[in-house]
C-alpha cells in the first residue's frame, strides 16, 4: 500500500497532540501517538512489578534513572513477549484492556519516558509503530524521533516547540497540579528525553522548526497545512 507520512516531533506540551490530530482530520489521514504506545509499556510494567515479590522494584524505578539496573534486557524482552498493543481510533488496549484513561497518570508520564531509553523496547515499539502505519495507511504520526528514526523518509517533518512558562501552564489545563510542580516535572522529562543516548528528542535536519509560544493551535495548524499542500504530492 502506498502511503504517506507526516511527521510531529517536539516537547511535552508544545501543542503537538492537539495540531497533530487536527491536522489528520483536516487531511482526512490516521493518527498515530506513539508517546501513547511507551505509556502502555509502561503501565504494563507498573502492574507487572506490583503485583509480585519485586514490589519494592517500583519504588526504585522511580527513584532512579538507571531503570536499565531493574529492567534488564531479559526482564524487558519477557515483558515485550507479552505485550499484545493495540491503537484504534485513539484507544489504547493492552492484552485486552481498555487503559486509554490510565496511561494519563503521572505515575505512567514518569514511566513511559524512563522505559523509553531501553534498547529493546525502543527497537519492539518503533517496529510496532512502523508496522501500524503500513497496515492503516496515511498518518500523522506523533512523537519525539518519528522524523529522525521511525520514518526519516517522511516528506514533512514538523518539530513544534514553545518555550517553558508556556508548555507548563498548557499542561496545568490539563492536569490538576501546581504549576512549579508541573514545571519540574516537565523539565525532568526533557532532560531524560533529549538526553537519552538511543533517539533522544530532537529536531531532524530538514524538519521544519514551528515554535507555538505565541501562536494558536488554529494558526500552526494552518502553517503545517499549507507546507503540507505546497508539496503536491
Ligand atoms: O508524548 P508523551 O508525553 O505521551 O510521551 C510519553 C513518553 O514517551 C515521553 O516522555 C518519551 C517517550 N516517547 C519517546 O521516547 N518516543 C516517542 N516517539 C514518543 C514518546
């Protein structure tokens, strides 16, 4: 099947979400948040080491960044066997459940990106992510190296950014937190996401730079729209 990519990259709370869905209805394409397919791998390990003896391991994944001291490639490749993932119509179902509400947590934020820097489960997701878009055909696919790893060849890349205050107080609308809270937290997150040795965070070098602090979603919406249709593809 021939098809086509759009690419969304960028920080938490650059807006990217919400362009990116827009964009696929505008264009009538699929969407695809792949940010939602490392907060199912990481819920799964969330349940996976509660309900054992290995409870007191949840406790130090959150204490530390070196997950990869718990999560070894064989606890990770056991857990991938079992991973059965499905993304429809923006609903996320692992092995049978329905976790789209659950993977919004805080709990599963601090999770999906510290889960994101091991090896094999970023190998197992982009596999999964690239295989989706081949069985569902044109997408805007969102996420932090979709430009760089998981479709380099797509023929628009975006990399949305916006600066710190502003990303902070988006997400506050979304969650109910204080705003120093959700500003650290935020700040952690790009840390560990830009600095990640396999994929970190950033912009691929013909991606196109929208910064969105002081523009609307409808305004950045219409910017990708008219790149988009500029290429006549
Ligand atoms: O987009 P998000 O906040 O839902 O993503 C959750 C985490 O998943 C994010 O902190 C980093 C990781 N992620 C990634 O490493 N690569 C992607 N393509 C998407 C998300």
């Amino acid at each position: 099947m021939k098809f086509n990519v759009l690419a969304i990259d960028g920080p938490s709370g650059s807006g990217k979400s919400t362009v990116a869905k827009m964009v696929a209805c505008k264009l009538n394409f699929n969407y695809l948040d792949t940010g939602a397919t490392y907060r199912a791998f990481g819920y799964m390990v969330l349940v996976k080491f509660s309900e054992t003896k290995i409870k007191s391991s949840i406790k130090k994944i959150m204490g530390t960044d070196d997950v990869d001291q718990i999560i070894t490639t064989e606890v990770a490749n056991e857990l991938l066997n079992k991973f059965n993932l499905l993304y429809e119509n923006q609903k996320v179902v692992i092995n049978g459940l329905d976790i789209t509400e659950l993977i919004r947590s805080d709990e599963v934020s601090e999770i999906s990106s510290k889960v994101a820097t091991i090896n094999e489960v970023r190998e197992f997701l982009v596999g999964w992510q690239q295989n989706w878009v081949v069985e569902h055909g044109s997408s805007v696919v969102e996420g932090r190296d979709i430009g760089t790893v998981v479709f380099p060849k797509a023929p628009l890349k975006i990399f949305l950014t916006a600066d710190d205050e502003v990303r902070s107080l988006r997400r506050s609308h979304q969650i109910s937190q204080r705003l120093d809270t959700i500003k650290e937290n935020l700040t952690l997150r790009d840390i560990r996401d830009s600095k990640r040795i396999n994929s970190p965070l950033k912009a691929a070098n013909d991606a196109i730079v929208i910064d969105s602090t002081f523009k609307s979603i409808d305004e950045v919406v219409e910017e990708i729209l008219s790149l988009w249709k500029n290429l006549n593809l």
